[in-house]
C-alpha cells in the first residue's frame, strides 16, 4: 500500500510483518513528489516516483538503491507514464520523454534500470499515452492539431499504424462562413473493453481495438431528427439548510450541450455498456452515453463543479461522484434513477482542504460474491488523515476464520487482522445519514494508547506512529 504526499513516499507491506519503506524528497529542489506506483515481480519490487519538474526515479525496495531512469514529458493533456498491470503477464513501466526536441518511448521491464527498448516516435508533440484493457497494444496520443492523432504500438514498442491513417486535405475556407472543426483533432482518449474512443471537440469516434478501423461516430449535439422526449435527466439543488435533493428534467427543460461544448475526461465502465463524459464548458455537468445505440442517454447536473468519476471495478453500472466542494455521490446509471448524497466527517470543515475518493474493492471477483461485499470507500485529505465509508453498512468481520488472504480489500475491511499494527477507521451509515464514532478494527488490541485518543475524529498523518 503507497501513501504518496509532496514531500515523501511511504509504502507499507500487506503480507504482514513491519516492512515499512520511506522515501523522502530531501531539500525539494526537483519540485514536488506528484505520483508513486509499484513495479516488479514476485521476486523483486520497485517503486517508480514521479517528481514535479518531470524526473522519474526507480527505488529498489530490497536494497534501497534509487536510479533516475529519466524525465517525463510534462505539461500534456495526460500522463506520460503508464503501467501495464494484466494478470498473466509481465508489467512493463512505459515512459515518454522529450529529448532533442523528439518525443521518445522508453518501455522498462521489472527490476531493471535500463530500457528494454526506446523508440524515436513520429508524432509532433506527444501529449498521453495508455496501454489497452488486454495489454498488447499501447497508444500515444499525438498533439489536436498533428495528423496522425493517435499511434499505436505493440507491447515490445514496435508501431503498428496510426489514426487517421493518412492526412486529411483541408478543405478551403470560404468568405463568410466559420468552419468551427477546422484544425480540432482528438484531445483525449480512453479504452473501452471492445474500442478505444478518441474525444474530439464535439464527437466521440470508436475504433476496433484489435484493427483500430473506425467502428462509429457519436456527437454530443443532437440532430434536427432527434426526438428531445426520449433524453432525461437530473440537476442537484441544496436549501439553505445544506439539504441536498435533485430534480428530474426532460424535453427542452434539460440542460443540452451548445456549439462551445467541448467533450473531456471519458471515463468507460468496466462492463462496456456506458461511457461519462464532461464539458469544459460546463465543470458540473455529466453525460452519460449507452455505447448499445451511440447516443446520450442521460444528463446530470451537479450543484459544484465535478473533479472526479470513477467507475466501480466490479459493479459495471455504479460510479462514485466527487465535487469541488468535497460532496460524495454514488450514481446507479442502469437504474435510470437520481444519485444519492453519502455523507462523511470530512463535509462542510474548513480545515480539510481539498478531498479524494476512491474505492476499496476485491483484488479479484471470486474473493467475495456480490451478495457478500458491501461497498467501501477510502477518503483522504492532505491536512486531516483518512477514513472509510460503508454506504451500505459494514460487512460482518470474522476475525477467527480464514485469514490467509492479503489483498487490500481484506486489509481495509478488516477481514484480515494485522497484529501488532495499529489502524482505525470511520464507519459511514447511508441509511441514517450520519458518520458514527471511532471503531477500532482489531478491536482492543490497540492499547491503552488508542483509549486516549478514542476522542479525535480522524488519525493524524504528522504523527507516523498513528497510522502503523
């Protein structure tokens, strides 16, 4: 487990024991640390720190020994790195450089310093890049204004063709009329279990994962054909008491994109049956897309602007909300009915600053059924630590039964206990709408320690004897 902040990097062993890695930023001159993943195989692991001005570090966690392996090409629409994580096969750590005014790939494999292979690439100014869902082939999105957009290489980094596969005349302007797609290219892109759908500033065209071919073209503006009665959404209103509550909208009272919506931050579910997207235009409002028939299906309006949406890994239809202004929403897009608010200790404090959401999910499906795992979230903050919500209620914890397994799920839940180490949680009831006390997981083996502190809302990140 990594505990990434700008100044340091703390990375914690599940498989029990006290192994405990710190890696400090030192003086701070490279900037801030903005992002820290896991690299290796079941022998040796590394982890890959990413600073702000773009230097990118290899740790060894077994000797302790740190490589710079490069610097990243900062300043894009995207990442510049990417892991490939497929069960059955090898991760492999991809980063893109600028060196020489040319973009340039480097794909590393576990445990080595040295690239396995790098490529001078053809585009013009490289803005992302992403492996695909399988694993085999990796994309590098070009710049909007670059054609080809979108190159695709195998996963050993040989190319393989690029979209569109050949450029395109442009057409000459004539006196008087205004050609509002003329130089906007693809600005983002996402992989889908059977597409990769490139975003441009209206459209969302879907090629074949395997022949990337064009597949179809799907556009945010309604046609002059298209029935309006069909399209429904929702808008979020709060009272003055904080009361939250939304709005069914349909026909022409529905909030619909104009000729300045531009598409952004496609997000696909696990199931590939829904695609969200946003507006620039418009931060708060969600659309979301049946890939079945290629066109929107519902709209939502938040009341703060949307910072983050992610898709459940195991309940295809479930997306997790998070606003600007630190509110949760869990929203069932295949039941066609309004999100719901989940509240926290962390909602309305002036003193929490800016929070993250994400879920805490089975390693794999067979770990638990659906009848059997209960929704879980890990909130963090920068000032005021961590906690965990139950939306549904707190699974049953059997800490005499099986303990043999060790993904984070069974960690954070606490159906694996961790002697000897300390963490404490908060337990969220959606049904009550209000966040209970203290709990604490391995149930009084904390000490007499715990006991004192039992009356601070949320563990201090300061202190690292809080947290293990």
């Amino acid at each position: 487990m990594i505990l990434s902040a700008p100044q340091a990097v703390h990375i914690f062993s599940l498989l029990g024991g006290s192994q405990k890695v710190h890696i400090s930023n030192g003086s701070g001159s490279l900037g801030k640390i903005i992002a820290a993943e896991i690299i290796g195989d079941e022998g040796r692991q590394q982890a890959v720190v990413v600073f702000e001005f773009g230097r990118v570090n290899l740790w060894d966690l077994n000797t302790g020994r740190g490589t710079e392996i490069g610097e990243a090409k900062m300043g894009g629409r995207g990442n510049p790195w990417t892991v490939r994580r497929v069960s059955g096969k090898t991760e492999v750590l991809a980063l893109l450089s600028r060196v020489a005014a040319q973009d340039v790939l480097s794909l590393f494999l576990p445990t080595s310093t040295t690239p396995l292979r790098s490529v001078i690439l053809p585009s013009m100014d490289a803005q992302s890049i992403s492996w695909s869902t399988c694993g085999q082939w990796l994309a590098i999105l070009d710049s909007s204004l670059a054609s080809p957009s979108v190159y695709f290489f195998t996963a050993d980094g040989y190319l393989f063709r690029s979209y569109p596969p050949r450029l395109e005349t442009t057409p000459p302007i004539t006196p008087g009329i205004e050609i509002d797609t003329l130089g906007l290219g693809c600005r983002t892109m996402t992989w889908t279990p059977a597409a990769l759908a490139l975003c441009s500033a209206q459209t969302i065209t879907l090629l074949d994962k395997r022949t990337f071919s064009l597949r179809t073209t799907m556009s945010i503006l309604p046609a002059a054909s298209t029935n309006l009665s069909s399209h429904f959404g929702y808008q979020e209103t709060v009272s003055s008491t904080n009361a939250r509550s939304y709005t069914y909208q349909t026909g022409t009272s529905l909030a619909r994109p104009t000729a300045k919506a531009t598409i952004t931050d496609p997000r696909t579910s696990p199931n590939g049956l829904y695609l969200v997207t946003r507006d620039e235009s418009a931060p708060s409002v969600l659309t979301v897309w049946d890939l079945s028939i290629k066109t929107p299906l519902m709209t939502l309006q938040q009341h703060a602007a949307v910072r983050r949406i992610v898709w459940h890994p195991q309940r295809g239809n479930l997306l997790l909300i998070l606003s600007d202004d630190n509110s949760l929403h869990l929203w069932d897009v295949g039941s066609g009915d309004a999100p719901i608010y989940i509240s926290h200790a962390l909602s309305g404090r002036s003193d929490v600053g800016r929070i993250d959401a994400r879920w805490v999910a089975a390693s794999t499906a067979a770990e638990t059924s659906d009848a059997e795992e209960k929704l879980a979230l890990v909130v963090t903050t920068r000032k005021s630590g961590w906690l965990v919500l139950w939306p549904e209620g707190r699974a049953a914890v059997d800490l005499e039964g099986d303990v043999s397994r060790d993904s984070l799920y069974d960690i954070l839940t606490g159906r694996t206990p961790l002697p000897g180490e300390k963490i404490r949680d908060v337990v969220e009831d959606s049904t009550r709408g209000s966040a209970m006390g203290l709990d604490d997981t391995f149930r009084n083996k904390v000490g007499e320690k715990a006991q004192v502190q039992q009356d601070r809302s949320l563990v201090d990140f300061e202190d690292d004897s809080e947290i293990f």
